[in-house]
C-alpha cells in the first residue's frame, strides 16, 4: 500500500462527501478531487426514468471516473503529493449492480475490470451513512435540480447497498482502514467539534497506518 495519502469518502447521495472531503483537503492541505455529477447530461432523466436510462448514466460517470483517477495518479499521487477525494471508482460497482440489467451489467464489469486493473486503491476510506430521513433533508437543501425527483425507496436501496459494499470491502481490503461515522449523530458542516473529531480521527489513522506525509513527518 502507498504512504503517501490517499483518502476517499465514500457514501450515499446527499450524505455530505464533498463537503467532508473538502474540509480534509483544506486541512491537511491535500489536492481534491471532486467527481463529475452535473455534467452527466443523463442523470436528470435517470431519476426520472432508471430502467431507461441507466446505462448512459453509468457508462458516463465510468468513463468520466476513470479519466479523473487516471489524471489523479500522474499528477499528484506519482509525484508524492496526496489527495482527498469525495468518491473512489469503485462506488460504480454499487450503483451499476443496482440500476443495470443482467446482460448490461456483464458487458458494464467486462469495461470495468479493463480500466481499473491498474489504478490506485485509496489507503484510507472514510463512510458516511445516514438515515433515510437524513438524506432526504439534506438533498432538498442543497437544492440540485436533478436531484428533485429521486425516488425515496432508490435512496434507501442504495444506503443498503453502500452498507453490504463497505463491508465486503473490509474484507477484501483488510489492510485500508474504513472510518465508520454517523450523519445522524455528527453534523461536520455546522458543528465544529464534530468535524474536530472526525480530522483527529483521520490524522490518527495516517499515523498508525503509517502513511507518509509532510505535515506529519
């Protein structure tokens, strides 16, 4: 596994990803990496329509994904310089398996396994879960127009999904650490301890994994 930091928040839709990876970027001063959401131009009609227009929407955000990892590793994790991200490729597997037909899916693992065969693995990941309540409030804070019409029972499918994928990862990963927190009990965005104790944890865990950084040499 690489010392040199490369820290991925994984969760559901809504439960704060981008704001957390940002807050550790800016802390620790690691590059971000943010994913491509908006620019998918099939995800609005995807929650209008999931059977219909799943595949373009998981094909884009495959593509898109790996271009950014590809990018991501040139740049900055080859030449020792770390990152926070708000996503890790891997999520593509929890979405395609729930929204793809079985044939789509088969042809969508086939492309999967080509581009990903040699991209980076995060070293330390960190899961935000919620409850559905949760995410619902928080989606309809932030106010995304294509976000307006996502059906209730797709979130909680996907929090179940996110949760049985964290924990087969854990097995099969069982040397990166997955830091566990709770969206319902910690509220980082407002509450500075919260998000306090949620950098202690990740600057814990860098030391003990051993992973290398500047700041903490």
């Amino acid at each position: 596994m690489s010392r040199i930091p490369f820290i991925t928040v994984e969760g559901p839709i809504g439960v704060g990803k981008t704001s957390l990876a940002k807050a550790i970027s800016d802390h620790f001063q690691f590059s971000l990496l943010k994913e491509i959401v908006d620019e998918n131009p099939f995800l609005g009609k995807f929650y209008d329509n999931i059977d219909e227009w799943s595949f373009q929407t998981e094909m884009f955000f495959l593509c898109n994904r790996y271009k950014q990892l590809e990018d991501i590793n040139e740049l900055y994790l080859k030449k020792d310089m770390p990152v926070a991200a708000d996503y890790h490729i891997f999520k593509n597997l929890i979405f395609a398996s729930r929204t793809l037909k079985d044939q789509q899916y088969q042809k969508y693992l086939q492309i999967y396994d080509i581009l990903t065969k040699d991209m980076p693995v995060p070293n330390v990941v960190i899961y935000l879960h919620a409850s559905l309540d949760t995410l619902l409030e928080r989606i309809k804070m932030r106010g995304r127009d294509i976000e307006k019409n996502i059906d209730p029972s797709y979130l909680s499918q996907l929090s179940f999904d996110y949760e049985q994928s964290m924990d087969q990862f854990e097995k099969t990963h069982p040397d990166i650490p997955v830091i566990r927190f709770n969206g319902d009990e910690l509220d980082f965005v407002q509450n500075k301890d919260d998000l306090k104790l949620i950098l202690t944890k990740v600057e814990e865990t860098i030391h003990v994994k051993g992973v290398k950084n500047n700041e903490f040499a």
